[in-house]
C-alpha cells in the first residue's frame, strides 16, 4: 500500500483543517482494502466561531451516512468536544442518550448523524484520528494467536485493545485503558477483530501511519506465505442456471420480497469455491463485525441436489441463532442470507438492488482473500455469535442502512426486453428499471451496450431470430441477476406496405421470421426460468393491425396475428406454473425510429392530411408515446393484473375499429 497524499494539492488547502480531513478522508476511501462501503471513519478537532461569534473547540467526525470514499465537508458533523469528553466519562449511557445527547451538540442540527465511534475520537488527544478496517489488519487479528501476531508485527509501538461493542462501550474501555498515559508513545491502536486506529496533529501523518502500519500488516502476510488466492475455471449448464434460479426464488420467499442473485465467477471467486474445504471455512463469520448488516453472520452454502432445502435450512438455522441470542424484546430481521457459497461455482451476492448486491459483491471478494490469509495464519477464526448478534440487532447499526421507505413495484424483478435499443422497447427497459428492476435489453443495435448502460441496466447486442443469441441473453440475464420474472417480447420489425399481388417474397419471409417465428425460440429459452421466476409474466407486443388490419400490410398483420395467437397458446400453458401472458395492441406510437419526419410527412400527404392531424388519427385524437405504451406493458406484468392472463389490451388511442 501506497501513500497517495499530492503534496502540491494539500498546499492549496491552506491548512483548512477541514479541507484537509476531506482531503485524506478520501485517500482513505480510494482504497478498497483500508475501507469499504461506509466502513472507517475519521475526525478532526479544530475551533470555529460559534453563531455568537465565540470561539468553541468541536470535533468534526464523519456523519453516519456518508462513504469516506466520496465525502465532502457536508458529511462530517461538527459536535462540542467538551459534551463528548463528558460523555466518555459517564459509567453508563444507552445508545437513544449517546444519540440524543450527541445531537444536541452540534452546532449545526442540520449536520448527519455523527459516527458511532464519534466520542472514541473525541478521547484520542490528537487533531487527526484516521480509523480503518483494513483488511490486513483485522486478518491478523481473526487468527488463533492473533494478538501475539499484533504483537510480534508491532511491538510496543501501538495500544492494542481486545474486541468490544464498538460505540459508547469501546470509548468508555479506552478513555478507562488511557486515562495518564501518554499517547504519543504510540504510532497507533489494534483493536483486535475489528480495526486500527492512526492519529496525529498533522493531517498528512495519520493518513501516512495508517498506510505505513497496514503496510507492516501487508508484510507480514506476505512473510507467513499467507497471500495466496485460489484461481478457478469453470462451466455453467443450463441446469445449473436453474439451480441458481431456484436458490433465488427462495431466499426471496424468506426476505418475503423480490432478491436479486448476482452470481460471481471470476476466478478467484471460481478458486474460492472450488476449495474442498470451502463449506467450513466460509462459515466460521465476516472480517470485520460492520459487515454483518450487509452480509449477516455467514452465507448460504448452495446444494445444487437441493436447491430450495438448502436456503430453507439456512432460514431455520437463522432463526434458532435468533432465538439463542434475543433478549425477548427484539424482532426477528428477516432470516433471507445476503451471500451464497456455491461449491465448485462461485459466489452469490443477494439483495433487493443492484447497487446494494454490487456491494455485497465487494464485501465478499474481500471475505474471500480473508478467510483464505487466516487459514495460512492457523485457522480464520472470526468473532463470537454474541458478539456478532449484537452488531447484527444494533439499531445504530440497522440505521445505517437508511430508512426502508416504499419499494418500487418492480425493486428485485428480472426482466428481459427484446428489441430494446430504440422505441418501445427502450421506453420499458428504462421504466422497468426506473420502477426498480434489473433489466436486461437485446437488441441487433451493436450501440446496445452503450444505450442500456447503468447500474442494473444492462444491453446485449444479438438478433431474435439467431437462436444461439437468445439463448445466450436468457443466460446472461439469469448469470447476472439470478433468474428471469418478465419477459416483454417487442423486438419486431414493419415492412414497407405491398398489396397481395405484388408482396416481395422476401419481405413475407423476413417479417414472418422477425415477428413470429423468432418467437419460438425465445420462449423455449425463457420457459424454464419463469417457471421459477417470481410472479412471473409474459408481455407481447402485437399490433392494432391484429384487430383491425389494413391494406398492404399482410406481412405484418399476419406475423402479429399469429404472435397474438401464440400468446393465447402460452397462456393456456403455462398458467398451471403461474407465468401470466398478455398482449398490448399499441398503434399511433410515432416517437420511435422508424417515424422520421419525412415518413411521417409522406404518410400524411398520402391521406391528405397534416403531420398533427396524421398523428392524431384515433378516436381520443391523441398520439401514443413509447414511454405510455411501457407504462401499459408494466402495468400488465404487475400486481394489477396479477388474476388476468390470455388477455389483448388496445394502446391506440381508441380505434371505432377495434371498439
Ligand atoms: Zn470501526
């Protein structure tokens, strides 16, 4: 590990104290294996005019909330350092008090949350206090002779503390441990199974210590030989998609809402898994204890002859732990695991975004090398299960996981969009992502990448009538988020308008092959996984020429009829597995690719009309948008229509044809 600290720039801070902790606070943050996803903190004291213009002595500590690796002044809340000093010295005070009485010492109660660790700053007698998680560190510590390892790296160079419940009682420990030593005497804490500590009247120094002593840990795991991770290859079937899926669809049952399944198989994930002992050591409990709230205390191990048993199990075994340890006044989380082992696959992130999946991803490749540096250091050995319950049912620690609020209606839905780089298919990808789902969206459009492209949203280039494609996508998207729930069948195309008579043989083929054809071999692939999707459904896009056809559009009309009859087919099938199937007729949808301005004037010369009046050819004299036809296709695979399948609803802005 390296000093990342530019000299030039920290002189253009003026020795601002804040900007400085800003300024390292973030160094911190760029380096995944010193903290990761909101883990770490750090502080500064320095003495600002208080609103009366009278100088007052506060700690600025990082605001619960924030991540070191992207915070800004904003994010550190200045709190009165002689209330925290105070606080430190009490006997007892319950977390609601520790928050309260914290809160009122701000001086700006607009400021977050300060950091639970926000009066173990206050007591450290030094400007900067940098804290961290580091990896190395703490791998150390999660060791049978780990505070002699500590020991032997460090010597007396550092205060070590033994595991406590970080917050109120980690501060009070340390301010009894401390009270007449001198502290310059050490370069920095251990605190053991949980992190270290780096302090220093420069900003510039603690930052440094804390790399120069993660750095010491670094070398020491390279001494022991103990940095040496696993590398894997392996193949993936059909069938153990399916596996997937169906682990998926249970640990939703258990959180009681939709999960998203972020399978892992870089080698070292694949090197991981294929461990022969994998199954023991992953479940001994996580680096740090901050981790339990993302992860809980151990993953899932996948038994791929008993997908659904194995996550039941884990649930039963959730609730004995929850029994074993509650006090009677708690209520059970959800017993739903964060993270999978899957012996000989990979790795499985679970959760209900796929931001907050990503992070558990992060967490466990790190949890991976970890476990991996103890096993050679004597065995990885994490903190106790009473230990880890309490972090676990720690309210202050549930808070960091924000307030809940309303979900999407679609947050933790699969779906798959076909033909979803322009028009209406690009319309519901985007809404169904913005309604919370992963979306996965093929198209021929080799821009697909780069026109799906956020977290969750994701574009595969491939054509509907190349069956290896289709196939391919319906992999993907179960590789990436764990299954498949809704499947919106849009890809199509509209051929130029010939009578009978002078229909191109070519363009009768194309458009049957494109509209209709293709079909079968989309659903073929997507079958098996909506079976075991959750609420599943199918949306068709058809044509309000199926109902009302008109001249010169056989090709069309005929594809999108015998779409329309597949559709009805498919729902007589596949209603027994709960896989819902309905159909959206749209018409007068002209803001996608194919109506240019031109098409769109010569279409409204050849009916002696206006481009307005041309558009407005229904009977509400509307035109239809993309984005409200995806508002129809979703509403259609949601909970409204969860009792309708079989069914053909109009878009079209009212046609007395139709009607
Ligand atoms: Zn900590």
């Amino acid at each position: 590990m390296k000093s990342r600290w530019d000299e030039q720039y920290a002189q253009s801070l003026n020795n601002d104290p804040l900007a400085l902790r800003v300024y390292t606070s973030r160094l911190l943050g760029q380096e995944p294996d010193l903290v990761l996803h909101g883990g770490g903190n750090t502080s500064v004291k320095a003495t600002v005019d208080n609103f009366f213009g009278e100088p007052e002595a506060v700690l600025y500590v990082k605001g619960s909330g924030w991540d070191l690796a992207t915070i800004e002044a904003p994010g550190f809340a200045p709190v009165r350092l002689s209330v925290l000093n105070k606080l430190a010295a009490l006997e007892h005070l319950t977390d609601s008090e520790m928050v309260t009485q914290q809160r009122a010492a701000m001086l700006n109660p607009q400021a977050p949350n300060p950091s639970v660790e926000a009066i173990l700053h206050a007591i450290i007698p030094f400007k900067f206090v940098d804290h961290t998680h580091a990896d190395a560190v703490v791998t150390l510590t999660n060791t049978p002779q780990g505070a002699a390892l500590v020991q032997e790296v460090y010597g007396d160079r550092v205060l070590v503390i033994p595991y406590v419940m970080p917050g109120f009682i980690l501060a009070r420990k340390i301010w009894e441990m401390t009270q007449g030593i001198d502290w310059s005497q050490y370069e920095g804490m251990i605190l053991l199974n949980h992190g270290i500590f780096s302090f220093s009247d420069e900003a510039k120094t603690a930052y440094e210590t804390m790399v120069k002593l993660v750095t010491e840990a670094e070398d020491a795991l390279r001494a022991y030989n103990a940095i040496h991770f696993a590398l894997g290859e392996t193949t993936t079937t059909e069938a153990d998609l399916l596996v997937l899926a169906q682990v998926r669809r249970q640990v939703s049952a258990l959180k009681g809402a939709p999960m998203l399944a972020q399978l892992d198989q870089r080698p070292e994930a694949v090197g991981f898994a294929q461990l022969p002992d994998v199954a023991a050591i992953a479940t001994r409990g996580p680096i740090t204890p901050d981790h339990v709230i993302r992860t809980k205390l151990i993953p899932v191990v996948i038994d791929k002859q008993d997908p659904k048993g194995c996550v039941e199990a884990y649930g039963q075994a959730y609730g004995d732990y929850f029994q074993r340890n509650t006090d009677g006044t708690l209520t059970m989380l959800d017993p739903a695991p964060r993270w999978g082992v899957w012996p000989g696959q990979g790795t499985i992130a679970f959760d209900r975004s796929a931001k907050a999946a990503q992070i558990i991803t992060d967490i466990i490749e790190h949890t991976r090398q970890a476990i991996q540096m103890g096993e050679k250091l004597g065995g990885w050995t994490a903190l106790g299960e009473r230990d880890l319950f309490e972090m676990e049912y720690w309210e202050l620690e549930q808070a960091k996981l924000g307030k809940g609020g309303s979900a999407s209606e679609f947050q933790g839905k699969v779906v798959l969009v076909t033909g979803a780089a322009s028009g209406i298919g690009k319309a519901c990808a985007e809404y169904f992502h913005s309604q919370g789902a992963a979306v996965v969206g093929l198209d021929l459009n080799p821009d697909t990448p780069k026109i799906l492209q956020k977290q969750g949203l994701v574009g595969l280039v491939g054509s509907v009538t190349d069956s290896t494609a289709v196939q391919e996508a319906v992999a993907t998207t179960v590789r990436l988020f764990g299954g498949l729930d809704i499947l919106v069948s849009n890809a199509g195309i509209f051929p130029p308008g010939q009578t009978l008579e002078t229909l191109d043989p070519d363009i009768w083929e194309k458009s049957l092959n494109i509209n209709l054809l293709s079909q079968q071999a989309l659903l073929k692939a997507a079958i098996p996984f909506l079976k075991q999707g959750i609420a599943p459904a199918i949306i068709f896009v058809a044509s309000r020429n199926v109902l009302a056809p008109g001249p010169g559009a056989a090709a069309y009309s005929v594809a999108k009829a015998g779409l329309t009859q597949l559709a009805r087919v498919a729902a007589l099938e596949l209603a027994g597995d709960g896989v819902r199937v309905n159909v959206v007729h749209p018409d007068c949808v002209y803001d996608t690719g194919i109506w240019t301005d031109e098409v769109l004037q010569a279409r409204a010369e050849k009916y002696g009309l206006t481009v307005e009046e041309y558009k407005s050819r229904n009977l509400l004299k509307q035109p239809v948008t993309s984005l409200e036809v995806a508002k129809m296709v979703a509403t259609l695979a949601g909970s409204v229509f969860s009792k309708t399948t079989g069914a053909q609803v109009p878009i079209d802005g009212g046609s007395d044809r139709v009607i």
